[in-house]
C-alpha cells in the first residue's frame, strides 16, 4: 500500500497487487459509515494500472480501519455459512 494523499479529512492510497474485487467491497463498505462522505477508487489501466482508493471522512483511517474489519467480519461468516451447507450436503 502507498500513501499518496494524507490529509485531516482526505485519504487516498494505491493498493498495489489487489482488483476490482478488494476495492469495491472495502468502498461499499466504506459508504455503510455514516463518517464518510465520500468513497471511491479507480484503476488508471486495466491491465497494467493499480487501483488508488480515495476515502473523504472526519477520520479516513479510522474508517478505512473500521471498513477493513467489517469485510473480514462478514468473510468468516460467509465462510462459516459455505462450511455449514457442504457439510449438511453430505
């Protein structure tokens, strides 16, 4: 991750190696917080480009911290959820 903008109520980081996948879930889950005014990333090239996030809130690394968590939360569920039906499919 690089840092390329760090200010009190603006944020914005290049998330080297990850895609579309990581960056639009962490901006959804950015937009659930009511701290945040504004989410969203782009991916200058499409094969060749990284993604840079930009996050505007009161506090953009408590939000990105908090969005972060909240993904990794709902990924044991789901997780969790997939094992529960495969072992019930046996």
């Amino acid at each position: 991750m690089k840092i390329i903008k760090d200010t009190k109520n603006e944020l914005e980081i290049e998330i080297t190696g990850e895609s579309h996948t990581l960056c639009n879930a962490l901006r959804k889950t950015l937009m659930e917080d009511k701290d945040v005014e504004a989410a969203a990333y782009v991916v200058d090239h499409p094969i060749i480009g990284e993604p840079k996030l930009y996050i505007k809130a009161k506090n953009p690394r408590k939000s990105l911290k908090k969005a972060a968590e909240t993904l990794k939360s709902r990924c044991y569920e789901f997780k969790g959820l997939m094992e529960s039906i495969e072992s019930s499919e046996k």
